[in-house]
C-alpha cells in the first residue's frame, strides 16, 4: 500500500475531526453542567469540602476533553492539507517499485494522473534523490534499479555502449538515457 496521506479516501481524516468536534462540545457541555451544578448546590464553596474536589476535577476532565479535541480537530485539518505536491512523486515511486520499468503514459493511467504531472514527479523524485534508474525520455522509459545494481552498471540498458555512473546523474552519450545514481 502506498503512501496516501488522506487514507482512505479521506475517511479517517473526516472521522478524526467529527471525533474532535464531539471531545471539544463534550468537553464544553460538562463545563457548562459542572457551573450550573456548583451554581444551585446549597452552602458555600469553602464550607463545603466536598465541592472544591469535585468542581477540580469536573473542571479539568472538561479541559481534558476540550483540549483533545481540539488537538484532533487542528491535526486533521493539517493533515488534509499535507504537503499535496508530494502525494504523486511518492506515489510514482510507489508505482515504479512495483513494476521495475514503466512507461510513463502507463504510469500516468496507473496513477490516475496527467503525464506532464507524472514527468513532474519523476523530476521531483530525482531532485529528491528518492529515485535510482534509469529514463528514456525519448521513449518515454523509466526504470527503477536498486542502486548498488546500478553503481555497478557499465553499459548502457537501452543501447549497450559504455557507459560510467560516477555522479548522481549521468548520461549516455549515444541515446541520451539519463541515470540517476543517489549517493549516501
């Protein structure tokens, strides 16, 4: 499964705020009781032993409830607006470890997306250095390749000539293949 930071759909995302909304008016209801109760209660608040650890703890279960909703109103708001520009790089690499070697109109139908926005991703995925292979973008190839295989490569996976990766990225001199070598 890949990294969709909407879950499914955005459903835990929605069930996390409804939860937050409720804590918040929970936390604001028990409040509210806990004043009226101490309100109407016969005596006075320091004759009464009784009332002042009562009225303590009503007062913070109900800062407790508030507060946590409140946090998990403000998390699931951030969360749906989570960084949206990585969603499909990260789904791209997602894609392209599963099938080694796609083309990117298939990836493009395989995500649901445009190729402009997957030839973009794939260029944030470089940029990233999240990403070892190979692209043709000629041929509109990319390749996936674990990169020790990689490192280790001297020729050419599309035209066989020789070729030397001793950068992040380096290219075939006779069909332009781009390779994409992250360095640790």
């Amino acid at each position: 499964m890949g990294y969709n930071p909407h879950g499914d759909k955005g459903e835990p995302m929605v069930r996390r705020w409804v939860m937050g909304v409720t804590l918040t008016a929970t936390g604001l209801v028990a409040a509210v009781s806990t004043s009226v109760w101490l309100a109407i209660q016969p005596g006075t608040l320091l004759t009464d032993s009784i009332q002042v650890p009562l009225m303590i703890a009503a007062f913070v279960v109900s800062f407790g409830l508030m507060v946590s909703g409140a946090y998990l109103v403000v998390t699931a708001a951030r969360a749906n607006t989570a960084p949206a520009e990585m969603e499909t790089p990260l789904r791209l690499a997602d894609y392209l470890r599963g099938r080694g070697t796609v083309l990117l109109d298939d990836a493009a139908v395989g995500l649901d997306a445009d190729v402009v926005d997957v030839l973009h991703a794939f260029e944030e995925l470089t940029r990233l250095k999240l990403f070892a292979g190979f692209c043709q973008r000629p041929q509109r190839l990319v390749c996936a390749v674990d990169a020790p295989i990689l490192a280790q490569m001297q020729r050419c996976a599309i035209c066989g000539q020789p070729i030397q990766l001793v950068r992040e990225y380096s290219q075939c001199h006779a069909c332009q293949t781009e390779y994409y070598l992250p360095q640790s």
